[in-house]
C-alpha cells in the first residue's frame, strides 16, 4: 500500500483484533518496497494507469492475528485500504505457547531441547 495508508491500515486492523502479542497491542512489522501491476480494461487502479504496467513504491504491513479474528482484520483492511483488489497473504502459525510472542529464549547449561525451556 501507499505508505500514507500505512497507519489508518494498522488501526484498523488493530481494531479488529491483529497485532496482540502478550501484553502489547498494535503490534506490526513494515517494510518498503516496489510493488508492480498491470490494469486491465476493467480495472480502476487508486494510483497509476490501466492498460499500463505500473512500479509504485510501497509498504508491506504483517500483523499477526487469532485464526477466529481473520476474516474480521480481512474485512477491516478491505474496508480502508485504498487499492481496489489489495493483495494478502495469510499464514497459519501453531505457536504451542499461548498468550505469547514469537521469540522465546532460555538457557541451557548443557545440550537440550527447545521445547525443555
């Protein structure tokens, strides 16, 4: 997305439930980038040309967020993103620790399991 949007994105999202981890919310990770499309003769591209193909520079927004919570924080970013057809991607993660982030540390005075942290 255009990284103007990036933070009305965020919120809602947010809103809907992504970006809980632990104690802390609004939680995201962003990076920039170029994304590239090309408009068909349908198409009403928020930035570019259709019939043209189209390098726009943009943010990638991940979020994570409770499988019942998906379609909710599908629909929030839908409802306020400015592209007509955004493009996500969507990962189911089994993390077995509930009510906890993605990185856990520990140590082990000899050879050990992760999972015997």
């Amino acid at each position: 997305m255009p990284e103007e949007y990036a933070e009305r994105v965020r919120n809602a999202m947010s809103q809907a439930g992504a970006g809980v981890i632990g104690n802390y919310s609004s939680c995201s990770f962003g990076t920039k980038g170029t994304g590239s499309f090309y408009g068909s003769g349908l198409s009403h591209p928020a930035l570019g040309k259709r019939g043209k193909l189209e390098f726009v520079e943009e943010t990638r927004l991940e979020m994570i967020a409770p499988r019942a919570m998906v379609s909710g924080v599908v629909a929030a970013l839908n409802a306020v993103h400015p592209y007509e057809e955004p493009a996500y991607d969507i990962y189911f993660v089994d993390n077995p620790i509930q009510g906890s982030g993605w990185v856990h540390s520990g140590h082990c005075r000899s050879l050990c399991r992760l999972d015997s942290l």
